[in-house]
C-alpha cells in the first residue's frame, strides 16, 4: 500500500482530504512534524513527511504487524486541530494521526482511507497487508505452472502447492489460519482458480475488561 501526506489547515479539510480518496491501499497523514537536522536545528516539515515516516515504519516491521501505538522519533507534531481530542473522528474519517501521551507521539491507528463500509480488514493497514501478501505469495508459487498442459492430475497438484503454502503463511504468521477443507482448485480449461477461505492477522486495538462484582467470592 501507498503512504500519502499534505498539510491540512483546518479540521474539516483534514477529514475531508482522507475521505477524497476512500481506497484499501492507501494511508493518508495530514500533520506537520517537527524534527532536528544534521546541525542541530529544529526544522518543521510537512506532513508528506510524516507519511514518509510511517512508511518507513510498515517497512520496517514484519507482515501484518499493527502499527497502532508505535512510537515516532518527532521533537513535535503542530496542526490547527487537537489530534488527541479529535482522534476518534479523525480515523473514522480515514486519517493517520499521531497523537501525544506522556512518553512522547505515537501512531493512533493504522487506518486506510477506505470508508465504503466497516471492513475491518480494508480499513487496517496491517490486516489489509495481511491479505496482500498472502495472496501476493501464494501466486508466486503456483504461477511456475503457467505454461504445463492441463492435464489429470494438474489440479491436484496445484492445490497441493497451495495448500503447503498457506500452511507456510499461518507458520510465518502472515495469515492466521484458512480453511483446508474449502480449499479447492476449479478447472476452467485454459485456466485454474484456487478458491480458499482465510483469515487474516487482525490488530488489537482494544481490550475489554468485564469485572463482575461480588461481595463474597468465597
């Protein structure tokens, strides 16, 4: 997926420049931040770099590993907007924003632009790379059979590759399981489809206490 910033003035424009582009693949950052350069000196730099940051952030961490609550090296992050009061709105909206607690900024949530529906998989970063890539690799290693005639037998053997494949993707822990029994490879004639149902690593981004109060526990 993309990372995509640019400055917003105002609240309104921030939300409204997420929701333009209500995409899967792309992540959009509308603050400044503020960093220190090769001398010393306090820069202030737009919010395409702050998106440069995150990305650098996804890159260098592994497949589907959530974002959300990461920590950023930024002296300071300014926009006309209270990111923390507002960050509930901002990520419904589509926006990545950092927001500060007492130990310094950090990533809120790793949302996409999507806004079509509550798809929790299109609208998280990390799940979404999730399916990406698992899709991304199995076809790597079933598209070494373009080009054999489709004879008996052939369909067997790709779901076989497919099968070692996605068992080799809930191991690395890029897909947290499938269905090996609704996995299944059609026959069109010129051309095989592989239909599987997975599941894909989902970030924790809450958890729920239910405390039960009782008087006596004994």
């Amino acid at each position: 997926n993309a990372w995509y910033g640019r400055t917003q003035s105002t609240l309104t424009n921030a939300k409204d420049f997420a929701k333009s582009f209500n995409s899967r693949h792309l992540a959009v950052c509308g603050q400044e931040i503020q960093l220190a350069d090769a001398f010393g000196q306090l820069k202030t730099l737009g919010a395409e770099w702050l998106a440069l940051m995150c990305a650098g952030v996804q890159a260098g961490t592994g497949i589907a590993v959530p974002m959300t609550r990461k920590r950023m090296n930024v002296i300071d992050v300014t926009s006309s907007w209270d990111a923390n009061a507002n960050a509930g709105s901002l990520i419904q909206n589509g926006l990545v924003v950092l927001t500060k607690d007492r130990l310094g900024f950090r990533i809120e949530r790793s949302v996409t632009s999507y806004l079509t529906d509550d798809n929790p998989v299109f609208s998280e970063v990390s799940a979404n790379e999730s399916l990406n890539t698992c899709i991304r690799d199995l076809r790597n290693f079933v598209e070494n059979r373009l080009g054999d005639p489709n004879t008996v037998g052939i369909a067997a053997l790709v779901r076989q590759i497919a099968l070692t494949r996605l068992n080799s993707q809930v191991q690395a822990g890029i897909i947290k399981a499938f269905s090996e029994t609704n996995l299944a490879v059609v026959d069109l004639g010129d051309r095989l489809r592989i239909d599987v149902q997975v599941a894909v690593v989902e970030p924790i981004n809450f958890i729920e206490i239910n405390a039960e109060i009782r008087r006596d526990l004994t």
